[in-house]
C-alpha cells in the first residue's frame, strides 16, 4: 500500500513566509548589483630617490625605502576617500631563501627590511569594523636589468594585466582568483593587494576582481610616481 504525503493547510503561509524569504536573500546577494561606495584616483607624493646600482648590484634589505613611506596615510585615503579609521602597520620581510638558511641558518640586518610590508586597514560605509585591507610589500632593489630578469622568474605561473602598467615598467597579475599585482619599476620590485566586504560605485557586489581592476592599480601608480 503507497504511503501518501498531505500538506496541511496551516502549513501554507509559512512556506510562503519561507519562499519570500529566501527570494528576499537571492535579490539582496544579487551580483548584478552594484555598490555605492567612492574609489578616488593616484595621489601624486615626493619622489622618493633610491640609489644608482650598477651593473649586478644589489641593495641590501636594510636599505630598502619603506613600504609605508610607498604608499603613505594620505595616499590610502586618496584611493578610497571614504576611507575611516585607516591604521597602518609595518611588518617585517626577511629575504633569505630556505636554501640559503640551510647552509647559513645565521642572519644579518642585510637580510631583512624592517617595514618591507605594510598593511593598511579601514572601515568602508557599510563595514561594522575595519574590514578592509590594503597591502604593498617591496620584493627587491637592484640593478634595474637584474630586476627585469628577476621580474621575469617571478610571473611565470601570472598574466600580463589587460590595462597597461599605471606607471611602472611592467605588472603582472599573479593569479585571477586572488588578484594581486606584481611590478617592476627601475631599480624596485613590489607586489600590491588587498580585500574589502563592500561594493564600489558602479560595480558589481563584492567581488575580488573589482579590487583586482580598480583599485590595486591606482596602488601601483602611487608607488610608480614616487620612484624618482
């Protein structure tokens, strides 16, 4: 004998309440939807003068230009005017390689920059907390055919960007889920990235590309103009 399966009618309205509620979710995460939220332009800052390396040179890493002095306060809410709560943080980058720490595990200060990397974070209209992060982190300083060549080994697995370098020599993206950009500019080789939960004015809802064509660019024309 077939079991039957009856609907109640007082189930009815939660189902509705259920349906339109779900419809509701669907409608709110849309990802045709697009934000409000102001990206704004490169900041023009110093120049910031490295020195002349010649042929084969390289900067040690304590003589490295600071990441935050790259890409300072001012610039960040150049880039993202409605920007609060901006907080940077230097971190730290040591440029051994394990091979290298293998057969010396010592360290010098020559070995690692103090604020090689910098993190910036801030809270965009509509975070509840500084959500948002943007980072700059200097990758090597020498001789600037040395770093094109370098350059090269570092963008094997990445994409050439569809929209030119902003001001540096040349960009690469290193990967188009993740979305970060990394340049080469003379003597200097630097990486940019970042992450918000918001969603800007005339894009998309939140989604890693939109960062990754919109706003790590004018991250990378900020450190281009700055590099004398």
């Amino acid at each position: 004998m077939k079991s039957k399966v009856v609907l109640l009618p007082a189930l009815f309205p939660v189902l509705a309440i259920a349906v339109l509620t779900m419809a509701g979710v669907v409608s709110w995460s849309n990802p045709a939807d697009e934000g409000d939220v102001a990206i704004g332009r490169a900041r023009t800052g110093a120049v910031i003068k490295l020195p002349e390396l010649g042929k084969g040179k390289i900067l040690p890493a304590d003589q490295w230009p600071s990441a935050c002095e790259l890409v300072g306060e001012r610039d960040v809410s150049a880039i993202l005017p409605e920007a609060k709560e901006i907080e940077q943080e230097p971190a730290l980058v040591g440029i051994k390689s394990i091979k290298e720490f293998a057969a010396d595990p010592g360290w010098k200060e020559s070995d690692r920059a103090e604020a090689g990397r910098c993190l910036y974070s801030a809270r965009l209209p509509g975070e509840t907390y500084s959500a948002t992060r943007l980072w700059l982190r200097v990758q090597a300083v020498a001789d600037p055919e040395l770093i094109e060549r370098y350059y090269e080994t570092q963008t094997v697995s990445g994409t050439d960007t569809n929209q030119g370098a902003h001001g540096a020599d040349q960009c690469a993206v290193t990967g188009l889920s993740e979305g970060d950009w990394i340049c080469r500019k003379g003597p200097l080789l630097f990486s940019v990235g970042g992450q918000t939960t918001v969603a800007f004015k005339g894009k998309p809802a939140p989604a890693p590309f939109v960062w990754r064509d919109d706003v790590n660019p004018l991250v990378v024309e900020t450190v281009a103009a700055k590099i004398g």
